[in-house]
C-alpha cells in the first residue's frame, strides 16, 4: 500500500530532532498501555511485510518532539515510563513452559462462536484465536515451540484479551479519542513496537529511525501504513486512559527526604539476639481457659475481611519412560566421545549441560557426598577418580558424573568429593502429554460429582489445603498469573471446581473447601490458630527475659560473649543496618531497627522485641548521610517513588475493574486442559 509523502511531512516541526530510539526491550514501565488492545487483522498484513518477523501485540511509546507536539510532548512528560499490561514473559531453558491443549467442539453451553463476555459484550472465538496465534507467533520467532506449550500460551492470550476489553471499554465510557494529527505523529516519532524491532527497520540490530522515514515517506512504499495509523487509532486513547489514571500520583519533598534517609541513613551494630525457638514452652501445661484467655485478649488477631481455604490437586507434566530413550542415548553419545578424549569433558558440558555450571565445564564446588541425591550416591559411591560414571536418570533429568576427588575432611569428619557434571531435562513428548490431559479431564470431571479429595485419590494425585488467605493476600503465584482465580475462590459457591490451571509444573485444580465471613472469628474455628499464637507469644516472652538479663549482666560487667552464652543467645556484628528493617542474621525486624536508630551511639540498647526474636544491642557507628548526597540522589529518588506510585495506582484500579466486572467464561465449551 503505497502513501503520499505529503501525508506525512504536513505536521513537521520547524525544527526536527530525530528522536532516541532503540530496539532493546525497555522496562515494565516504559512501553505503554498503548498495546492493551491490538487486533489479529492488523497485524497480519505488517507482519506479512516487514522482512517476516511477526511481533504481535506492542505500544506506542511516548517519545515525541516540541513545538506543535506539545500535547504529545506532555504526555512524555508525565509518563516517562508506561506500564505495559499486555506484555508475556515466556521462561526458556530448563523452566520452559510445556503445558497443552486441544479445541473442543463447542458444546450447548453459551452463545455459539463466543468464547467470553466481558460485561455483555461478547469476545468471539476468532477475535481470541488472533490474539493467541500472535503470541503463538512471537514464541515461534525466538525458539522451537515445545510440546503442549500452546495451553499456557491461551491462559496468557486470556488475560490479555480480558485486560484488553476492560480498557477498551473505558475509554469508550470516558470519550477519550485520539485525533488524526496525534496519529501521524505517533506514527512519525514513536511507531509500534512490532515496527521498530521488524528486521526491515534495523540496523545492526538497533532500530534505524532515517531508514523508518524513508520508508514512511516513500511514496511506493508497500509497508500497510493504514493499518499500522489503525492500531496506533485503537492503541493511543488507552495510553491517554492510563495517564488520566496515574496523574493523581504525587511526590512530595518530604517523601523524597524519606526515602533517602531510609537507603543511607547507616549503623554498625553489634548485638546480641535471642531466637524465640531457642525457649521452649511446656505445652502441658497449655490448656483451653488459657487458649480461650488470649482469644479473648487479642480480637485484633482474630478479625478481619472475608477468608477462603482451598483445597488444591496438581497433575504433573512427567516424562514417562520412553520420553527418556532419546536424552539416554545422546547422553551414551557423549559418554562415549569423553572415554575416547579424556580431557574433553569441560568442552562437552559447556555445550550440552543445561545446568548453572555449564559454563565453568561442569566443575561443581567441593561437597559432602552424604548431600548428593541417593541415586547420584550410588552411581558414584563405585567409581574411581578420573572415572566417569553410568548415565543417571532422574525423574526429570539425565545426567553423567565425572569423580575428581574423594578425601576425608579432618574437620567434620566427612567423605567429600569434587565432580564434573553434565546434566540436560527430559520433557514429556506428545503422547505423554496426551496422557496427561486426559488425566486433568477426567480429574475435573470426577471432582464435580464427587469433590477433588475423591476424584484425585482416585487418580493417585495428592492434595494439599491452604491456609486461609484473604483477597488480595495469597501469597499464591498462580493467583498473581490468573488473578480471576482469586475472584473466583471468592464469589462462587463453597464446594466448587475450578477449571484446570495450567503452569510450568502441570495443571492445579482447586475446590473451595470453606470461606470465611468479615469479622471476628469465632474460637471454635480460631481454636487451632490461638493456641499456636498463643505458644509463639510464650516463647518470645522467655526471648525477651533472656535479652533483659543479658543487658543487666553485660551492664554489671559481663562480656557481651559470656551473657550470650550464658542466656542462650548468639552474638553478630553488622554494619550495613538500614532504616529499611533489615539487621544481618535476625532478618527483617522492623521495630528492633527502629529503636536501635533510636539509641544513643555508645550504649546498650533497651531490649528490643520483634515477631521472633529479641535483642539488644550497643551503636558503635552512625553514618548520617550528608545534605551534598541527598542532593545528588533526590531526582532518581523522586523518578522511582513516582513510577512505583503510579504502578500501584494503575494495579489497584484495573484490579478494581476487573473485581466489578461481569466475565461469562465458556472457554471450556471450546478448549480442553
């Protein structure tokens, strides 16, 4: 498709600058939401040209010149780093995603070609089928797509499309448009992401913005530039949307102040610490009256928002015994080349191993031989230095041991030894993966006759509960993924499946075993929880005695050493403690740093209590920053709490959107695990 170049030099500005840029892969922050809502259409006929390297969904970036571009010179400005919400991580190497999937023929259940509806307002299977083969596409163009990846790679073309509509949606609700003047200007000074990293576009792989322009002003060009002025149409209301969203997000000088004097205001502290598990509690002596008493003295502990606990089956993604004839018998190839060049061993673990030591040959550090794995004992429990040992097959993995060392440690009177090691992953194949789903459907299946304790013992998969969490507090990285997993665990019905879940390691399937009202708990349920505070309480107390005797003896003249001792404590210098909460050996203890801030250079610390320890402790340095370095670090201090300002902004209302929007899921219609 061919453009006039008038088309383009219309809104010139009196004097250009070529913009900075790059083809690397800027940060979380700094592509844009621009991309939330590209369309399969336009991308095929751009990724058809561009020297064949489809790069699916991207945004617009926000670098533009002055002049008559002061609107777009402000929204630079003020969104100097973007959140890309579309964006989709894919874990190469020995964490590869493998997961799997199938299309069904759809079934009675929801509208026919519609796989969603977003608040009423339909996703059609075409529509989704565009977003997933693009980013189908993008695996391919960097690597081999593995077997049963595609199932992971729907879930992610799921949250995207979800994302998509929802800022989709808002901007048609709020009006927000994009003239034809920013267009051409997007496109002139900050094109799509999948245009500046296209091959035709670089230049010894860096974008080459002279090349991008002539083309953009050659009048023959065949690049589908419409297309390309649609998505940036349909892509730049959503970045306008999410600087309307971010504005509020405000830094002051005193935050700034903040922030500096938690990273540089220092302390050299020498301290003596009492661990709560070193004071044990008789819990014979723990009865009902006792666990009722602190129920009743701490309601705080006990209350809160509504809670869920679920119950949780995971299906594997094994290799099976023939998925490992091909790795055994590359790995016998390899054992058989070493044995005719003895030296070569470093060489072929550099290019075949796939574990962290590859790069040093294979070597590994010296170790007990009692910490090796029992079946990497046994195979070289026979074996001489020099000597290579069988191929090894673990339940993921093969592997190839050469011994260098075996000596007896004088100090711990253990066996070690000093090894090479060659080691590369056994992914299941196709029919394994066949298998497996299989397994996951009929799993899914049984659990909603029967409940997933049933159905997954009767499959001979485990099960696991969790603790009760609240929404939002997880802790569950699945649930980070998936977050409409989490809304899920928390409107439907107690006693529901979920659909199967897939991830790196295999499927999760979870029913919700019981949820929670907001409130006070009562102690009937709170019971097991109080009485485990309840001992915890105990023993911090005998923590806190410990280090209040401690303080009195080294005050008496007792050498901190000897009162350590004394007192079952443990006694460490550090002298990197910030105002963050982090102090060397105790961890994180916020309150204990707070007053050791709080105590005079010189002398010993108050005894101070945090979640599981006590101590005290004696200032013997206090580096206060200087008013030159507050200076020199207040503007990169101020850039960052504002990007995580408007990071968190962004989350929490998109999270909110997507907790109040109405998602009718018939993917299952559709798709199988």
């Amino acid at each position: 498709m061919s453009r006039s170049v008038t088309e383009f030099t219309l809104h010139r500005p009196p004097h250009p600058r070529q913009p900075k840029l790059h083809s690397e892969s800027p940060s979380s922050w700094s592509r844009g939401l621009a991309c939330a809502n590209p369309e399969s259409a336009i991308f095929s006929s751009v990724e058809h040209w561009v020297l064949a390297r489809p790069w699916g969904a991207a945004c617009v970036s926000s670098a533009f010149d002055r002049g008559l571009f002061s609107m777009m010179q402000s929204m630079r400005d003020n969104m100097k780093v973007i959140i890309w919400i579309t964006a989709v991580i894919f874990l190469v190497g020995f964490g590869v995603l493998q997961l799997g999937g199938v299309l069904n023929p759809p079934s009675a259940g929801g509208p026919a070609g519609v796989i969603a509806k977003i608040n009423g307002e339909p996703i059609r299977y075409e529509e989704f089928m565009g977003m997933y083969q693009n980013i189908l596409n993008q695996v391919r163009a960097s690597r081999e797509l593995r077997e049963g990846e595609d199932s992971y790679i729907r879930e992610q073309a799921w949250q995207q499309m979800v994302q998509a509509r929802l800022m989709g949606q808002e901007v048609r609700r709020r009006g927000i448009t994009a003239s034809p003047e920013e267009i051409k200007i997007a496109v002139r000074f900050a094109p799509p992401e999948f245009v500046v990293q296209a091959p035709g576009f670089q230049t010894g792989g860096r974008f080459d913005y002279k090349k991008y322009i002539a083309e953009l002003e050659n009048p023959n060009s065949q690049v589908p530039w419409s297309q390309i002025e649609a998505y940036v149409a349909q892509s730049l209301p959503q970045q306008k949307l999410q600087e309307q969203i971010v504005a509020a997000a405000k830094v002051s000088e005193a935050d700034v102040r903040d922030r500096f004097m938690l990273l540089n205001d220092k302390l050299k502290v020498r301290y003596v610490y009492f661990l709560s598990d070193s004071f044990p509690v008789d819990t014979t002596r723990i009865g009902g009256a006792d666990i009722e008493t602190y129920y009743r003295s701490h309601p705080d502990e006990f209350t809160g928002p509504p809670e869920v606990k679920l119950q949780v089956a995971i299906i594997a993604r094994r290799p099976k015994g023939a998925d490992f004839t091909a790795g055994r018998e590359r790995m016998l190839g390899i054992r058989e080349q070493i044995l005719a060049q003895p030296d070569s061993f470093p060489k072929y673990a550099r290019t075949y191993s796939e574990i962290n030591s590859a790069a040093s040959g294979g070597d590994a550090p010296d170790i007990p031989f009692l910490n090796m794995r029992p079946l990497f004992q046994a195979a070289i429990k026979t074996i001489q230095p020099g000597q290579l040992t069988e191929v090894v097959k673990e339940e993921r993995s093969i592997h190839l041991f050469r011994l260098d060392k075996r000596w007896l440690d004088p100090k711990s009177n253990q066996i070690m030894i000093h090894y090479h090691e060659i080691a590369f992953r056994v992914e299941p194949g196709a029919e394994t993966i066949r298998d497996i789903r299989k397994s996951v459907q009929a799993i899914v299946a049984d659990a909603r006759k029967m409940g997933l304790a049933r159905a997954a013992a009767r499959a001979g998969v485990p099960t696991s509960d969790s603790p009760y969490f609240r929404e939002g507090n997880s802790r569950n990285e699945t649930f980070d993924r998936f977050p409409e997993m989490e809304r899920w665990a928390f409107t439907a019905k107690v006693g529901s499946i979920s659909h199967p879940v897939p991830t790196e390691s295999g499927w999760y399937v979870y029913e919700i075993s019981d949820r929670q009202p907001e409130g006070l708990r009562p102690l009937s349920q709170a019971r097991i929880f109080a009485r485990e505070r309840l001992l915890h309480s105990l023993q911090v107390a005998g923590a806190t005695d410990a280090a209040t005797r401690a303080r009195a003896a080294i005050l008496g003249g007792m050498s901190d050493t000897e009162a350590a001792k004394r007192f079952h404590g443990l006694i460490a210098t550090t002298g990197e403690v910030t105002r963050s909460g982090n102090l060397g050996n105790v961890g994180n203890e916020p309150k204990i740093v707070g007053g050791l801030f709080g105590t005079p250079q010189g002398t010993w610390s108050q005894p101070l209590t945090g979640s599981s320890t006590a101590l005290i402790g004696i200032v013997e340095e206090h580096a206060r920053p200087t008013e030159e370095a507050f200076r020199k670090q207040a503007m990169e201090i101020r850039g960052t709490l504002l990007n995580e300002r408007r990071q968190t902004r962004f989350t929490e209302w998109i999270q909110a959107v997507r907790k109040k929007a109405k998602i009718e899921d018939y993917r299952e219609n559709y798709f199988e695990a």
